[in-house]
C-alpha cells in the first residue's frame, strides 16, 4: 500500500471516529430553538418542543439507486406541539409526550421523506375540515397538495384521533391503546393495540370497538394487517375479523362479516349502495376486495321473515364513474310483505312479521290514513347513482290467503338511471304472471312502463278466501300495457296510461258464486233441492281503458248457461274509489226473471257492495254479445287450449259476428 493512500485512509477513519464521538456527545437540545424556528417558518404553523431532543445513529442499507449506505439517525423528541390551521376548532392540531421517528438521508438528498418507523406515545391528533372542504392538514390551500410523507411502520401507545367533517355530519374520537396482557399459551398475539371510537358519521351515533396488530404497516403492500372489531352506525352492526392490507389504500381486505340492521335503505348514506326499504334484516359471509373490486361471497341470512343467500360483486368509484353492483341472491322462503320496500311501503307489522320500532310506528300512522296506495317517493337521484345488475328467485313465496303467489324470478338492471326489470315472473294461482317493468330517471319527471301477460290462472286458486270457490274451475288469460309518469306508487297510479283485458275460456262457476249478483229465484229452488252446483260458463271476458289514472271498463261479461252477467263503472286510482255495476241478464224466462244489480262502491280502503232492489235488469242478455267482437279478437290469441279443442270464447265471438250481420240486415 503506497504512503499517500494509507494517510488517506488513516484520515477518513479520524474523520468517521470524530463525527461519531461528536454525535455520541453532542447535546441536541441546544438545536431545540432552531428547529422550532425552521419548522414553524417553513409551515406557517406553531411548532414547539417541550423536553428533550435526542439522536441515534443506526447503521443503514444501501438506498435504491445508490450503493451508499447512509447511516439512519433516530430522532426523538419529546412535548412536541403542533399548531392548527387559523380557522380550527382548537389552537393545536398535533401534540404528543414523546415522538420518535427514522428518516432515510438518501432519499431526503433527493426530496424525499421516507420515515421507516414512526413512534407516537400519548398523541393527541386532531385532523378536520372546515365547510368550504379545506384540510387542516394542508398547509396552503392554495397550492395543490405534494405527496406527503412516505411512513412505513407506525406504533402507537394510548393515543387519541379526533376527526371532524362538517359537511357530512361526522366527529368522530378514536382512542388507540398497546394491549398489556400477555397470552396464557406464551404465543405472539397478532392483536397488540386495542381501539375504542365514539361519536358520530353521517348524523348517525356510531362507536367502535376492537383489536389490530401491534404495528401499522401503512405501506407495506403484501403483509396482511389483522384485524377483530365490532361497528355501530345508526342502527346499522358489522362485527368483523380478518386482514387487511395496505392500509392506507385497503389494496385487499379478507373479512368474515356478520350484518345486520333495521333496514337496509340506511346502507345507502353509509355505502352509497342503493337499496329498497326492508325489515330488520342480519347477513354473514366473507367480504374481499382486490383493487376496486368488492366481493361478498357465499352470505347468508334473513331479511324479515325471508332467508336471502347468495353471492355479491361490487366495483367502487376508484376504478369506476359510478358504483356497480351484480349479484346472484336466492330465497327458499320469501314472504311477500318484506318486498313492501320496493314499491315505497312501509313493511308489515302485523302478528308474526319482522319489524323495527320505527317501522311499528310508521305502519300504526299509515292505517290511519284514508288511502292505501303508499304515496313515500323513492329518490331519484339514487338510481342515477349506482349501476346494479342484480338476479333473484324465490322458490316459494309465503303471502295471505287471499294473494295466492307462488313463486318468484326476478333479473333487475340499472344502468345510468335507467332500471329495468326483465323479467318479473310470479307464480300465481296455479299459472303464471310474466311480465318486465321500467323506471327511467335519467330526467325528470321519472318516467315508468310496464307489459303484462297472465296465463293459465286458475280460478279456484285465484279465490282461496271463498269457500264456494272450491267448486269453481276455469283458466283465465289475458294481458296488460301501462305506461306513466312519477316517482312514487300513488303518483304513477294516479297518471297511469294503458289498457288491461282478461279473458276464460270455459270453466265452471259455483251457484253460490252468483248468488252476490242477483240469484234468481228459479235457480234458488234448484239450489234449495240439490245443493251447491256447479254452473258452466261459456266465456268471461274483462277490458279495461285506462286515461290519466280512470281505469274504465269497456266490455265486462261472464256468459254462463243460462246468464250473462255484464260489469260497467270505473275504478278511480287517483282517488282511490270505486264505482262499478254487476248486472246479471237471464237469457230465457226462469220462474222469477227479475234479479238485481250489484253495486261496487267506496274507497280502496272501504269498499262497499250492496245489491240494487229497486232496479231489475231489463236489457236482454243477447244484446250485450255485440260489444264482444273487437275485446275478444284482442284476448282470444292468449287463450290456451288442449291439441284439438276449439275455444269457446271464439265460438262466443262468432255468434256475437253471426248476430251483428243479423241486425245489419233489419235495417235495410
């Protein structure tokens, strides 16, 4: 080795062995004045240190893009204080007994802070924004916020967050503290700090209770962060426990989540997911997300007195304009009033339903109300906020005697405001109701369609409340367009367009069944000596115009053997009343020829049906088929009938054809 290297090198070891005696020596605190200074001009904030300043020395690693390895200095102060914006609600923003950070030197030579470990022990932070949205934590507004410190592993020791947002209602404490106990089995507990939050979010109450790893990897990208807690928002209780990872972005989250609440609308101000009115409802299953993208798969639970299981996919607003919801749900057991919510009603209350106290309440005010159209509107707003596409079947629908459901398939879509639902098939009286539904709020007023098929219905099942009904047969078909503006149930019925036609083919009706209209007194004889009997009938046709919510009948007849009844009146949905006119129409001289109509009176609410006695029927019953011709020709094509067999309805119209040539040629 020549001489002038090994004096070189001899001086460079004087050199590192004089900074490091000086550093192992030097009093720190007498800097405390100048970094006050320095902090305090460089952010506008008061910066002040109460105790002790201290450095250590750690060897370091070679930084990225250098093969240097920089010593690590680790900084601790203590009483340190840090003063809030000029419009905060109190003089300091951050505060702490001791703080205790690294800092890497390489990446600061080029602009960077990179804190590798950050100790806090009894901070007090109070992080805020005032109601035009500015940060406290930005220390001028005016400029765009720079990327902030890059932390990377974050302990804290009894510590207390305070966070503040006027414009959404939340101020919320969160009290953060190092778990002392140690675990009877000698093992690592994964669970080192307890927290514990209090306040509220969105206006509603909420608290929080749970346990997390000792040490908050904020930037950590592959290590999970575990985590076991209970939240309260409103009414509305998540406990969950799994991991989480980087916690500052949530980059991928693995939970175990058990849910419930009072009603699922209130997730919407908590998650923005747009949800109907429900019952008390509880779901568990294991929430993911990677990404943008959530997924809260195989859950199960009740929803009311429904179970509801199945699988959810959710895409969020970091990779997306809007939220977006698909999902796959299947109930065994629906019980119809719990889907009162979809419609803008408040669900039942009733013996034997799943109600909260508010729906109690708000059920116990609805019953005394003079309608029943619920008249709550859904906001529109929501729909234009969230996509969904979203598939449901119930394999068996639970609903009062009189509501003879069976089943239910259901595919709902949203898109950009625009909801549709296609289709929504319900088993229904031993047939079926297929039909689709769209709501369009992408303007203003919302506007709503609808097509309808009915078929197959079975009579005697389309009235299991009626006992003689049993004796009754027949299978009734027909269909149904409406169209309309408003965004409540009331205000769509009370604006409602369209038409509706029903038809049955053949059939049989019971005695007693026409007794309500008018039983003669030759066929109350017949029915004296020989029992309940069973009438056939011919064809029963039903169609109705409806113009700006008056649903008025244009052809209503039920052609029996001996009878035809005709119907006449309106129904008015805007109102709520009822206004309509059974009249029975013997076709031949029985022993007491006279029979009295039935009138169909009051409101949705308070019907009334009263025989008319002062007025008989004198139209004769062959006069009526000539108002068949056009309602039947429309209805005939959805009747269906075994290989082989006529209709009878057509045969009906064919006569009614045959008369109207017939009383053509009178008049010439």
């Amino acid at each position: 080795m020549s001489k002038p290297l090994k004096y070189s090198l001899i001086g460079i070891g004087v050199v590192a062995a004089a900074f490091v005696l000086f550093a192992l020596v030097f009093d720190w605190n007498m800097l405390r004045g100048t970094i006050e200074r320095k902090v305090t001009e460089k952010t506008g904030r008061e910066f002040s240190i109460g105790g002790d300043i201290d450095v250590r020395w750690l060897s370091g690693s070679g930084d990225a893009g250098s093969g240097w390895a920089w010593p690590i200095p680790y900084i601790h102060f203590e009483q340190v204080r840090f003063g809030n914006a000029a419009w905060g609600s109190k003089p300091i923003m951050v505060e702490a007994a001791v703080a205790e950070f690294s800092i890497k030197l390489g990446e600061l030579m080029r602009g960077n802070v990179v804190l590798p470990e950050v100790v806090l022990v009894k901070p007090i932070v109070l992080l805020e924004k005032n109601l035009e949205g500015v940060r406290n934590w930005q220390l001028d507004p005016d400029k765009p916020e720079g990327p902030g410190p890059v932390i990377g592993e974050l302990r804290v020791d009894h510590g207390v967050l305070t966070y503040r947002d006027p414009n959404i209602g939340t101020d919320l404490d969160i009290d953060v503290s190092i778990a002392n106990q140690t675990p009877a089995d000698g093992l690592a507990d994964p669970y080192g700090i307890r927290f514990a939050a209090s306040g509220k979010y969105k206006n509603r109450a909420t608290s929080a209770t749970g346990r997390g790893g000792s040490v908050l990897k904020l930037t950590d990208q592959s290590t999970p962060f575990p985590i076991d807690g209970k939240l309260t928002i409103g009414q509305t209780n998540a406990v969950l426990q799994g991991t989480i990872t980087n916690l500052l972005k949530l980059t991928a989250l693995d939970l175990q989540l058990d849910l419930r609440g009072a009603d699922m609308a209130e997730l919407y101000p908590i998650l923005k997911l747009n949800l109907p009115k429900s019952p008390p409802y509880r779901v568990a299953g294991r929430l993911w997300r990677e990404g943008g993208k959530w997924r809260f798969n195989d859950f199960s639970g009740t929803v009311g007195d429904s179970d509801l299981a199945g699988d959810v996919v959710a895409i969020d607003t970091s990779v997306a304009e809007r939220i977006s919801v698909r999902a796959d749900l299947t109930s065994q057991i629906l019980d119809f009033n719990d889907l009162a919510g979809f419609v803008g009603a408040e669900p039942a209350t009733g013996p034997g339903q799943t109600a909260s106290k508010q729906q109690k309440k708000a059920a116990e005010k609805a019953a005394g109300e003079k309608r029943v159209l619920p008249d709550q509107g859904f906001p529109s707003e929501r729909l234009r906020s969230m996509d969904a596409d979203v598939k449901y079947k119930a394999k068996q629908i639970r609903s009062r005697k009189a509501l003879p459901l069976d089943s239910l398939v259901a595919h709902l879509k949203i898109e950009d405001g625009k909801l549709t639902v296609q289709p929504l098939n319900f088993g229904f009286a031993g047939g079926n109701i297929v039909s689709s539904v769209a709501l369009d709020a992408r303007n203003e007023p919302v506007t709503s369609e609808a097509s309808v098929q009915f078929k197959k219905l079975r009579l005697r099942k389309l009235m299991p409340t009626v006992e003689m009904a049993d004796n009754s047969s027949g299978e009734i078909a027909g269909s149904a367009e409406f169209r309309s503006t408003g965004n409540s149930a009331a205000k769509i019925l009370a604006g409602l367009d369209g038409r509706l036609g029903l038809a049955m083919d053949g059939g049989e009706i019971s005695n007693l069944l026409l007794e309500f209209v008018g039983l003669d007194g030759g066929e109350i004889v017949k029915f004296l000596l020989a029992g309940d009997q069973r009438v056939p009938v011919r064809c029963a046709v039903g169609q109705f115009a409806i113009n700006d919510g008056l649903m008025k009948t244009e052809v209503f007849v039920i052609d029996t053997r001996d009878t035809i009844i005709r119907g006449d009146g309106t129904i008015n949905l805007r109102e709520e009343k009822l206004d309509l006119t059974l009249n029975p129409l013997p076709k031949d001289i029985s022993i007491f020829s006279g029979r009295s109509p039935l009138h169909v009176t009051g409101s949705f609410k308070d019907p009334n049906f009263a025989p008319d006695k002062s007025a008989l029927s004198k139209r004769g019953g062959a006069a009526i088929l000539l108002g068949l011709i056009n309602p039947l020709a429309a209805l005939i094509p959805l009747i269906e009938t075994g290989p082989g067999k006529d209709s009878n309805c057509a045969k009906l119209m064919a006569d009614a054809k045959s008369q109207n040539r017939g009383v053509g040629k009178k008049k010439k």
